[in-house]
C-alpha cells in the first residue's frame, strides 16, 4: 500500500477550492429562490401563501425539531465512523466540523462537505480517515434512503426499477471495497506508473490515494459498523420522513405514513442520484409528481415539497454557515 496519505492532495489548494464551493453554494441559493418562486407562481401564489399559514408556526417548529433529529443522529454516526478509523476527536470539535461542512451541502455530489476533512486535519484526523468516514456516511444513507423507498415500492410500480439498480450499485460496491487483493493490486500498479512519470501518472497518483481512502472506507463495513451505520440512518432519514407526512396533515392532505415517507425517500433518491448540486430541481419535480399522483392538487403539492425542502436541505444549509462563521473566527 502506499505509505504516504492522502493529504497533499486533500489539503493543497485548499483555499481555492472551498471559494469554489461557497461560490457554488451562493449560486443553487440564487437558483433555488428564482426556481421556487417560480413554482409558488405556476401553482398559484395567493393559494401557496394561503397553505402556508394553514400550516402554522407550531407545526414548522416541530418538523425542524425532526429535521435536527436527523443531523444530530448522522453525528453520532459520523462520530463512530471516525472511532473505528482511529481517528477520534472530541465532541465540541467535531460538531463544529461536521455542521460546518452542512453550509456546503448544495455542491455537486454534496462534495463540498468534504470541507470536514480540512477543519479536522489540525486536530489529528489524517484527510483519508475523514475522506473514508465521507463516503460511509453517503453508502449508509442512500441504504437507509433505499429502505425507506422500499416502503412504498408495491404501490409506485415505476419506482421499482430505480430503486432495484441502485441497491444493486450499492452491493456491488460494498462486495468490491472488501476485495483486498484487487485494491491492492491496483494500488501497486497506479504507484508504478505515477513513479515513472508516465503519460497520466498525476491521476495514476490520485488513483492510488483513492486506493487508501478505500480500503479505509472499508473498515466501516465490517458486519457491526454496517449495522450501526444502516440503522442510525434508517431512523434519522425517517424522523424527516415523518415531519413530511406531518406537513401534509396539517395542509389538510393527509396521507398514510408509508406512502408519505416512501414519497420523500423516493424523492430524496432520485435528487442524490442525479449528482445536481442538493438534487435541486429533481427532488422537488419527483415530490410534486408523487404528491398530484395522490390526489393533491397543484398548491398544497408545491406547499408541501417547498416547506419540506426549507426545512430539510436549507435549513441544513443556514445551520452549516452558522457553524462555519463560528470556526473561521
């Protein structure tokens, strides 16, 4: 294996990348606002504010508590990750780290998240340990988001496919990363071809990094990490689950829990598959779609995808730019 970690790589250029990704993030809130409030027009804009006051403060309270739930809980996940690459901090500190890095969410592939990995180098944590704790926590949440999705499979025949390859993807990949051999092998022939100065070796180096931070990643998919791992993300992606079938009830369009839930775990995985920057445009046109297939007509459908939203995703995202503040002071 290659002896050298993955820093130089994570930390070079640091700074030009994180204005990169803040710029990024400023540009999906530009889009977000103009896309929203194009809905809000489509669908009627006296009737969208109408549902919103329906909704009412006490209600948007508690779906925001579901929504901290959710981040509090993939903290701890996020904390054990860590732990089990050898790779412990202590609490305060990684707090701020791992919500700092929510200001960064609506980069493309939520990669500007990997901003943790700078906040927590001086502090001890090699960028492959919290690079490999990255990419668990993303395959622990599109398991648990494919669970939820399950739910609802037998009545959005569909969605059957979709979901299907991607839990396919995700076998595939967790029966690779524990293929030592061919990791290594790969590691020992990138390492090779980068020491020759052959044509490609600056990616043949990037491969071999690669190569490390997965046979990290690995180590968080031992049976009990896995298990860990899947039910934390289970519980945190459904208390988010549940603030949306809340916020239906109270618009005075109630649906039953699994539907509710299968329709923002479906949404949710349709919008981090496409890889746009938070799944803007995909969630919110596949959580509408669902919404009218039930029966909800156009306003209370963009009130409801538009309320969840806000208080899912951007809430994340104003929570992260708090925290980033407070680190950067």
């Amino acid at each position: 294996m290659s002896a050298a970690p993955a820093e130089t790589s994570e930390t070079a250029g640091a700074p030009a990348r994180l204005h990169r990704a803040v710029r990024a993030v400023l540009w999906s809130v530009v889009v977000a606002a103009v896309g929203y409030l194009g809905l809000s027009l489509w669908a009627g804009w006296r009737d969208v504010t109408a549902a919103v006051v329906q909704v009412g403060p006490w209600v948007l309270l508690g779906v925001l508590a579901l929504s901290l739930a959710n981040y509090l809980l993939r903290f701890v996940r996020w904390g054990r990750y860590l732990a089990l690459l050898d790779a412990p901090v202590p609490w305060r500190i990684n707090l701020d780290a791992y919500f700092a890095g929510f200001a960064l969410t609506t980069s493309p592939g939520k990669l500007g998240e990997t901003l943790r990995s700078v906040l927590l180098k001086p502090h001890g944590v090699p960028p492959a340990a919290s690079l490999a704790a990255f990419f668990a926590e993303r395959a622990s949440d599109l398991m648990a988001i494919l669970v939820l999705a399950a739910i609802g499979l037998w009545s959005y025949a569909p969605a059957r496919p979709v979901v299907g390859l991607a839990l396919l993807f995700i076998v595939v990949a967790l029966l690779l990363v524990q293929w030592t051999a061919l990791i290594a092998a790969i590691d020992r022939w990138a390492l090779a071809r980068a020491a020759r100065g052959a044509q490609g070796a600056r990616w043949a180096k990037l491969l071999s990094q690669l190569c490390e931070i997965v046979l990290h990643f690995r180590r968080c998919f031992s049976l009990p990490a896995l298990g860990m791992g899947l039910g934390l993300g289970l519980v945190a992606w459904l208390a988010e689950g549940v603030g949306f079938w809340w916020l239906l009830a109270a618009l005075g369009h109630p649906l039953d829990l699994p539907t509710a839930v299968f329709i923002y775990a479906f949404a949710m995985l349709i919008g981090g598959l496409s890889f746009l920057p938070g799944g803007l445009g995909g969630s919110e046109a596949v959580m509408i779609a669902l919404l009218a297939m039930h029966g909800l007509p156009e306003a209370a459908a963009v009130t409801a995808t538009l309320l969840c939203r806000l208080a899912t995703l951007w809430f994340a995202v104003a929570l992260g730019a708090a925290f980033m503040a407070r680190v950067r002071q």
